[in-house]
C-alpha cells in the first residue's frame, strides 16, 4: 500500500478552514493510501492545540495516525514542519500551510507523479489558486528555481539528505533556501500546474503584508550571504538602505526595515560560514528581493473545481505548423500536454515528408493528437490552412514547433474569452532571444526574456502593425468559417493578415499574463536577416488590407483615432522587464548594484514612431 505523511505547521487558526483542508486530506483515493497525520501547533495556548487534536481525529478518523503537538514558543514554520517531518517515516511527505485546501483528486495525482517520476526530483510544488506565484519554470520539464513551502510534497530521503529547513529562518523564504541547498546537492524542484490547493493568501490582489515585507528582506539578505557571497551581500544592504529612506508605502515601513537590517547583520556570520557554491545544475538568482524571473498577470484569478464542479468546457484545438524538427516539436508537444485546461485536442501538420510521426506517438497516452504530412513542401499558409480544416475544436489556437506554452496558457484565454463575450483573446508572451547550441537536438541557451508587446486591443493599431505573437492568440472558430484561413500566396506575415481579417467587425480581449515564449534569433546578424524578410514582406501585407472594407459610423471612427493616438504615444515598461534587460548586461547589472534602487521607476518610455 501507498504511504504519505502529511505535516501541517499552524498558529491560531481558523478552525472551519482547517476542516475543509483535513476534510479535502480524507476524500477517498483511487487506490488505498495510508496516511499519516502531524501537526505542529505554534500558538500561544495549549486549550487551541487540544481543539485542533479533536478536530484531526474527528476529520481524520481512518488515518493511520493521528498526532499533534504543540510548543510553547512560536518555532517560525521551518522548525515547526522539522519537528512534524521527524515524527514521520512514509517515503514521501506532503507539508502544507493551515489555511490550504487540496482539490479534488490532488493526492492522488501526487502520488502518481512521485512514484512514477524521476528518482533524482526531490520536490513537487503544488500549484496555488486563487493567485498562482508568478515566478517562471520550464514550460517543458517543469522543472522550477525553488518551491513555495505552502504546499510540497518531498521526498524524505533528500529532505533528511540537506537537513530540512534552516532553523535559522523563521517565516518567509525558508522554502527558497531548502529549494537551493536540494539543488546545490543535485536534486532537482518541479512544478505540479495541474495539481492544485486553494489558498487565498491575499485578501485582495496586490494586498501589501508587512510582515512579509520584512520576513522577506531579512531572508533575502541571509540568502545573498549563504548563496551569492559578499558582492551580492553588499548590493542587498544598499537596496535595503534606498528603501528605508524611500517614502514608506505603509506606517511603521522604515523602522520594520531596519530592524530586519539588524536581524540580518546579526547572523551575517552564520550565514556566510554556511556559503553554498554554484554548481553546474544550480546558479541562485536574485531579481531585487525575489528569487527568480516573473511572469506578469500575479493577481489573474483561477476558479477551484469545488467552486463550479462539472462546469463545460468547450473543446479547443492547438495547431502546430512543423518541417523536420522533431526535437522541437517535442517540446512544444509537452508544453500542451501540461496544460491544465483538461478538453484539448492538438493536431500536427508536418510540411513535407513524414519526419516527425514518432515524436507525436510519444504523446498518445497524454494528448488528444492528429498527425499528417503533406508530403511536399506546401509553404507556411497550406500548412496553417490544413490544421485549421483539421481542427474540430470550438476555440482555436496556433502553436508554431519552435514556440511553448506555459501550462495555464489556455485555460486563461479561454476563460477570458468566454468572461468578454469576445471572438478571441491573448495574452502577454515573451519574446525569448536564443542562442542555438545544437538545432537538431533542440539545444540552445535562453538569453533575454522580453514583453516586446503589451497592447490592449485597438484595431487602428493592429491594422497598422502586428502586436499579436500567432501563439499568443485563441480565436473562435466562427471567425475562421467566416473570413477563411491563411492567404496561401504568402509565406511571411501571413497571421497578421489573418488577425486584420478577423477583427474587422470582431473584438478580441487582452490577459495581462505571460503565457507563453516565442523564440527570436539572439544572434544579431541572424536577427537582421530575419527582420528584413518581415520588412519586404510587410509592403505587401499592406496592398491586401485595400482589398477589406468594413463600415463604421464617424464616432466610432472618432473613438478609435483617439484610441490609437493614445496607445501609441506611451508604452508600458515593467520593473521584471527593466531587471531582465539591466541584468543581461554584465556592466549595467555591476553598477545598477550600488546605485540606490529606484522606487517609482518611470513605466512609461516614448516609442518611436
């Protein structure tokens, strides 16, 4: 039989949320689990340990055991779940917050993907609604920078192996440092989109907590001595002091930074006595006081299953345009099979000779997929033009073989799409500069991750120039039953004709959440070859929009010149940007260390015309 520990760490909390989390913990599996229960209680009184011990065996009556325990003094959440993971001997164990709730089948998907997985993964992160964290993984492997400590499962054997959690950091950021020392010692951390908790750590998007404000500078700081050294150390005492003597956000701001500062100057020998060194699987990251890139969209709401239980979900078909590169195509199939939008279909036309029907057999057990070859070469628009007379599904989306998705990628486009009642949404995506290290096998190396597009929909402003990625876009079906596919005669710029077509009567809607990466040549001789083809090519691209009329009256005319006038004047530039662009410049990064952190960084630049 299965087994499973799982730890709760808590302090004074709320206890009906603590029986739907015990309750969600108890739902029947697929197959027979033993579980095991331990609870650490940090709060001040005993009487509350006692309550939650009621409520545990009560909720979890069939449990194997039952065992909570509670300490007198607060022990932060690290030691409180090192205490709880002690009394355990299950091969995996799952620690979760008190204030989480598992979704339906969650225990069971984890205990397939631990089982089944990789011996060398030490961690799988639970994904978090209603606010998933924002930081990047690998659309592909799924493997992330660290884990969030709210809900994770590990394996014991490599918990143990590093010694747990430092006891050293109370609350905020010691799932970062256990993350880090399990990949310092060649483990490797993944990201579980389609397996889920509720937490509804915020009361409301962008909620500003102050306590996490200084639990996190201090570990920052800590993490910088540990992980970066003195030269990472000294640019977190200077962001530290240009906040301190930066208008406070919230009372009390200044003075809870310093005394963070001095929390942290105080363990600054424990901390840089215990320097953990890059090795050729893990480098540590630091973006100002995160840890990793971001992705935009933090506060894009996701609904739980037990809210809409059963809702319909329309069928939607992902296209992808492939010629003979199979170990890219795999990637970009593997980014659709870890969607977490369950009615999904993808369908496969390869241009030319069949090359690439093995790759997609591989996704048969974990995809809905159609495959076909043209035989010969049919060019860009016969191919997208095939896939589309393929697809069955009500919503459709292109994905070209060199391109991924992020997992929750359609399910945020369609949720929008169906929420606007418009005829297509999109999305922010990343334009991803890559250097090739070997283009038959798919190896390469990411060099800057930029949002070169974040543009509400204007249509004066598409039809002037393409701001849609084709990956970026979901279309319903009716726009392509009604204005066609692909101009065949065209083989560069082809979907922006297609996005002209489409929004001539028809509005789309834009998610700001980046939900996928486009790739771009980094190498700039490469990268000019390709923009001159777009520039020859957008001439023509131009001649064709004569041939479309549409009738407007003179005040929605009105309208759209002041929207476009508007939308063209300013652009938005985000801080995770600005940090990207700065950081992949080896100088710029050197001297941004020491210049006092900006706050209220000027977001909006002129573009040029």
């Amino acid at each position: 039989m299965r087994e499973i520990d799982v730890c709760i760490v808590t302090y004074l909390p709320d206890f009906a949320l603590l029986q739907q989390l015990l309750a969600s913990l108890s739902e029947p599996t697929a197959d027979p689990v033993s579980r095991a229960l331990f609870i650490h209680d940090n709060g001040p009184d005993a009487a509350v340990a006692e309550r939650i011990a009621e409520l545990a065996r009560r909720e979890c009556a069939g449990f194997a055991a039952v065992d909570v325990r509670h300490s007198p003094a607060n022990l932060g959440y690290g030691r409180g779940h090192n205490g709880a993971m002690a009394r355990g001997r299950a091969p995996f164990a799952l620690l979760l917050n008190q204030d989480c709730v598992l979704e339906p089948g969650t225990l069971d998907g984890l205990l397939a993907a631990a089982e089944t997985g990789a011996a060398e993964v030490a961690a799988w992160e639970l994904r978090q609604i209603p606010y998933e964290h924002p930081k990047a993984y690998d659309p592909v492997s799924l493997e992330t920078s660290w884990a969030s400590g709210a809900a994770l499962l590990v394996r014991r054997a490599a918990f143990e192996a590093v010694g747990g959690f430092d006891p050293l950091l109370f609350m905020y950021g010691e799932d970062v440092d256990l993350s880090w020392r399990l990949r310092a010692r060649g483990w490797k951390v993944l990201y579980q989109p389609k397996l889920a908790v509720v937490h509804r750590t915020y009361a409301r998007a962008a909620e500003v907590k102050p306590l996490q404000v200084f639990g996190g500078v201090a570990t920052n700081l800590a993490l910088r001595a540990r992980y970066g050294g003195w030269l990472r150390t000294l640019q977190g005492l200077a962001m530290l002091g240009g906040e301190i003597v930066a208008p406070p956000s919230f009372p009390g701001r200044r003075i809870g930074l310093a005394r963070s500062g001095l929390r942290f100057l105080a363990r600054w020998p424990r901390f840089a006595w215990s320097r953990v060194r890059p090795t050729e699987t893990f480098r540590p990251q630091f973006e100002g006081w995160g840890y990793e890139t971001r992705r935009d969209g933090a506060f894009v709401e996701f609904a739980s299953r037990r809210e809409v239980p059963g809702r319909a979900r329309p069928l939607v078909s992902i296209l992808i345009r492939t010629a003979d590169r199979p170990a890219w195509l795999r990637e970009a199939l593997a980014s659709c099979a870890n969607q977490t939008y369950g009615n999904l279909e993808v369908v496969v036309i390869e241009d030319g000779p069949e090359r690439s029907k093995e790759v997609v057999e591989e996704f048969r057990g974990r995809l809905e997929v159609r495959y076909r070859a043209t035989g010969e070469r049919a060019g860009r628009a016969r191919t997208g033009n095939a896939a589309l007379a393929e697809a069955r599904g009500e919503w459709l989306n292109f994905l070209d073989d060199d391109d991924v998705f992020f997992a929750d990628h359609v399910e945020v486009l369609v949720d929008a799409a169906l929420a606007s009642g418009a005829a297509g949404a999109y999305a922010l995506a990343w334009e991803t500069q890559t250097r090739l290290v070997d283009r038959d096998r798919a190896r390469y190396e990411e060099v800057l991750h930029l949002t070169r597009h974040r543009q509400r929909f204007d249509r004066l402003a598409l039809w002037h120039h393409n701001y849609l990625p084709i990956q970026a876009v979901l279309f319903h079906r009716r726009l392509y039953e009604r204005r066609g596919g692909f101009a065949e005669d065209m083989d560069q710029l082809e979907d922006w004709n297609l996005w002209t077509r489409y929004t001539l009567e028809d509005d789309f809607v834009l998610v700001e959440k980046t939900t996928s990466k486009y790739r771009v040549p980094a190498d700039a001789f490469v990268a000019a070859e390709r923009q001159g083809l777009l520039d020859r090519a957008y001439a023509d691209a131009l001649e064709r929009q004569r041939a479309m009329h549409v009738t407007f009256s003179p005040r929605e005319i009105s309208e759209m010149a002041d929207a476009y006038v508007r939308n063209e004047a300013l652009m938005m530039v985000t801080r995770n940007d600005l940090r990207r662009i700065v950081g992949a410049n080896r100088w710029l990064a050197r001297a941004a260390a020491f210049r006092r952190p900006l706050r209220g960084v000027v977001r909006r630049f002129a573009r040029r015309p």
